[in-house]
C-alpha cells in the first residue's frame, strides 16, 4: 500500500506480507504548496468510519503498536527519527512502555478525527497544530505519509467481515486529509522562518 498523497490512489488488495517502499523515492522537502487538499468524505464514507472505529475500540493499544511496527519494519529511517527506538530490536519495540504510549497518542488523534467528522474545519486545525508541534522532532514530511497504509494493514484483521473497498477507501480517504493538514503544519511559520 506504500506512500500515498492527495495526488495519488491505492489501488487493489496489497499483500500484507510484502514490506512496504513506495515512498522512497519521495523527496523529503516534498513541497506541500503543490498538493492539493483532499475534498471532504462523503456521508457514506463517515458512516463506514464510524461503524469501524466503534469495533476498533476494543483494540487500539494493540492496532496503535502493530500500526508503528510495521511502520518501523518497512521503513528504519523512520525509527530512527525516534530517540527512544534507535538500535532496538523489534522485540525491545514490541514490548516497549515507549511505543505504546505514542500508539495510545496517534490512535487518539485518529479518535478525534472521527468524533469530528461533521466539524472538519477544527479537525483541520488540530491535524496543523500537531503537525506543527513535529517540527521539533525533524520529522520529514514523507513519514507523515505513510502512517495510513500501515494503519490499514493494522486495522484489517480486525475488520475482516466487515472490510471493503468502500470501507478501504473511506480510511485512505481520512488518512490523506490527516497527511494533508499535518503536513501543512510541517512548515514553519514567517515568523520562525526570520
């Protein structure tokens, strides 16, 4: 499922067992001010976010590790942006206090994301706000990016009955609006900038 921007679509079931580089060839300064912002989800889109995020609930420790897991396998630079993790194993990783309370944090992100689906313009300033506050951390914009597909591949084992294209689409379509305005927020303001 690799990187994916507002520009570009997943196409077809991925294989699950198939690590993940189709954002390697990205440049890390990708230029926001070309990328255009995803339009709103459609009512069946948010429907189809909110069933699902309901039957997540159960499990989002779980899926919040298995989402930066798989992150960290298919991309180590990635892992190596967090001090914590540089030169663990994915064991240490797995059973890391760390991790998992930074897989408690996005999955919150996520929540809020849902729980403001018909509000979308404060979601959009919180999705800023936090990418703002990852500036600190020299995280590339790249790595914003690819948060969803792994987040996906997490979450489809627990959604297995229930999972579609529709369904794949309205998280794709999500994670490309938190990609977006994160990634907006990346840049530092005029008044940082002098």
């Amino acid at each position: 499922m690799g990187c994916f921007s507002s520009k570009s679509k997943m196409t077809g079931p991925q294989n699950s067992n198939s690590p993940q580089t189709a954002c390697e060839d990205v440049d890390p300064l990708e230029n926001i001010e070309d990328e255009e912002e995803p339009e709103n989800l459609t009512e069946d889109q948010k429907k189809l976010l909110r069933k699902s995020w309901l039957i997540l609930q159960n499990d989002i420790a779980k899926v919040g590790t298995v989402t930066f897991m798989r992150l960290f396998d298919s991309h180590p630079d990635v892992q190596n942006t967090f001090l914590p993790f540089r030169g663990l194993s994915n064991k240490d990783m797995e059973s890391s206090a760390i991790l998992r309370a930074h897989a408690l944090r996005v999955m919150a992100t996520v929540e809020k994301c849902i729980t403001r689906l018909d509000r979308i313009d404060k979601t959009n300033v919180i999705l800023k706000e936090l990418g703002h506050r990852h500036i600190d951390y020299q995280v590339k914009p790249k790595y914003i990016s690819l948060m969803g597909p792994q987040f996906m591949m997490a979450i489809k084992p627990h959604l297995e009955s229930q999972w579609s294209e529709e369904m794949e689409e309205a998280w794709t379509h999500l994670f490309r609006i938190i990609s977006y305005h994160m990634k907006k927020g990346l840049r530092p303001s005029k008044a940082e900038q002098i």
